[in-house]
C-alpha cells in the first residue's frame, strides 16, 4: 500500500507529478479547516504545506502515521517545530528556492520608495500630472545595511546592490560573516548598532524568532539616519509596525518597502494607516510569488521528500 500524502496548501503542478510518478498517494486539498484538518491527518504519512497551514501540537499529535512535515518555502513559524522533535518527524524546508525572488523584490522596493513610483503611477491613473513633486533619489553612492546578510537572500540583495547599482553596503549577521563579506566586497559590522547608524536604506533578512521580535524597535529606529528608508520582506513582527508608523508619521525616516506584516491582511487600524502612508509601497506577502520560484520550491520539497520517505 502506497505511503500517504497530504498537500495543503497550494504548489506548483510539477512537484506533485514528482511524488505521483515515485509511487505515491498524493491528495491536494487546499482549502481544509484547522478541524478538517485535525479529522484527516491520521490518514497520512507525510503533510506539506506552505504559510496558510498551521502544524500545531493537535495536529501532530493526532497524525499518528506523520514521518515528516514540509514546507515548500522558508519560514518554520507556522510549525510547531518542539512537537515534531518530540515525535522524531521529520522537518523539510527549502530555503534556498526563493532567493531570486525575494532578493529582487527587495531590491523593487527600494526603488519603488526612492523614486515615488508607486505615488506617479496613482496620480497617472487619476490624470495627473505631477512631475514636479516627484523628485527622487538613486541607489547609487547610498550605504545599503542588510541586516541578516550572511544568508542567501541577503548576500544576495547585497551581490545586486553592489555590482548592478554601484552601492556601499555593509552587512550584519548573528553568524560569522567575514568571509562571505570579503568574497562579494562589503563591510561586515559586529553589531547592529554600527549598520543603523551608517545606512540609508536598511533591509531585513532573517528568520522570525522570539529573540528577533522587535529587532527593529523605537530605540533601533532613534539610531538610524535621518531620512533612512526601511525594506522589509522577511516577517512582520521583525520590525515595530507602530513605532515605524510613527517614525514615518514624525519624519524621522522618509519611507520604507513591506511585503509582509503584523497580521496578514492587516486588521489593526495602526497596521491600515501604515499601508495607506504615501511613502509606504506594501505588497501583499509575494516575495515568493514568482513562477520560477514556485516550480523550484514545489520540487525541491518533493524531491527531499522522497529521500526522507525512502530513508
């Protein structure tokens, strides 16, 4: 009898043809309630999901035959990682997949802020023209910070700032990046202090974590340039969603880029205004929504999938 697996959230059609042409079972149901769930996971021996499913306790306990969870992405905040450990389950993940993609979007951001292209693309559909109020800046001769940047996505969105726009960029990592830093041609800084107080635009790119709650905080922001930008594509909670409201509000920053937030879509009416402030281009959570990028997740998660099932 073929091993079992449950599909939640939707991937890309050549993933699933993968685990279907290696012996499989493969039922794709994406649209099952956190009870539905619960009810059919027993069933099953592998699940995979993407960012709407979430893997409780419940959810583990009740699968009874789970050898493995997998998530064709990169964030693991939507498992309950101690649970699985518990129950020796396997933990896939595919991280590099999206690099491309969210590097690139990070990148759209910034230009999106410094050059008010999203503010000239309104007033263009409304008939105006406002060439006059739309003086921007360059990437260019601007101090990048990527904070998190001994990880693919941020060597990566260093890699594009420095050799495709001519910027400094400096970088700041809980991990030893000097190496890494002295083979693409940056500054590695000791503490995060150093990165805010020096950059113009700061971007962020590292995992949500207790400890990473708030990194960016009202204290983090006093610290920073005045007139710094802040891009965002990593988790909401990363930075204090109010307080950069504030900031923004008071000018003391002159705008930032977010693909992702405190709730999503955003409920809290602080969390509204922000997404509504002219100098804020928000997208909804699409850094890795490109077609290469969903084709290489979808296979990258089956096929270490099947290496776990088989092992």
């Amino acid at each position: 009898m073929p091993e079992k697996i449950l599909v939640c959230d939707p991937i890309h059609e050549d993933g699933i043809a993968m685990l279907k042409s290696s012996g499989y079972d493969v039922r794709v149901e994406t649209s099952l309630t956190p009870e539905q769930l619960l009810n059919v996971i027993p069933e099953f021996d592998a699940i995979i999901v993407r960012g709407r499913t979430k893997v409780t306790d419940a959810v583990i306990s009740a699968g009874t035959r789970l050898r493995a969870v997998a998530r064709s992405g990169v964030g693991l905040d939507n498992i309950d990682l101690q649970s699985a450990r518990n129950r020796s389950i396997q933990i896939i993940s595919t991280p590099a997949a999206p690099t491309t993609s969210v590097a690139e979007l990070t990148v759209g951001l910034a230009l999106a802020v410094l050059r008010k292209i999203a503010v000239a693309d309104s007033a263009m559909k409304q008939g105006r023209w406002t060439k006059s109020e739309l003086t921007g800046h360059e990437v260019k001769g601007k101090t990048v910070g990527v904070v998190g940047a001994a990880g693919r996505i941020g060597l990566e969105v260093a890699r594009i700032c420095l050799q495709g726009f001519g910027a400094k960029v400096i970088g700041y990592d809980v991990l030893d990046l000097t190496e890494k830093a002295r083979s693409l041609g940056f500054r590695a800084v000791s503490g995060l202090e150093d990165l805010l107080k020096e950059s113009d635009i700061i971007t962020i790119h590292v995992p949500y974590f207790p400890s990473t709650h708030h990194l960016i905080d009202p204290k983090a922001m006093s610290m920073m340039k005045q007139g710094a930008i802040i891009i965002n594509p990593s988790r909401g909670d990363i930075v204090d969603g109010e307080a950069l409201l504030n900031n923004l509000r008071a000018g003391k920053l002159s705008g930032a880029g977010l693909d992702v937030f405190h709730k999503e879509p955003p409920v809290d009416q602080w969390e509204k205004d922000l997404t509504k402030l002219p100098n804020v281009v928000c997208t909804p959570h699409i850094g890795a929504q490109t077609m290469e990028c969903q084709r290489l997740e979808s296979t990258m998660v089956a096929e270490e999938l099947i290496r776990t099932l088989k092992s």
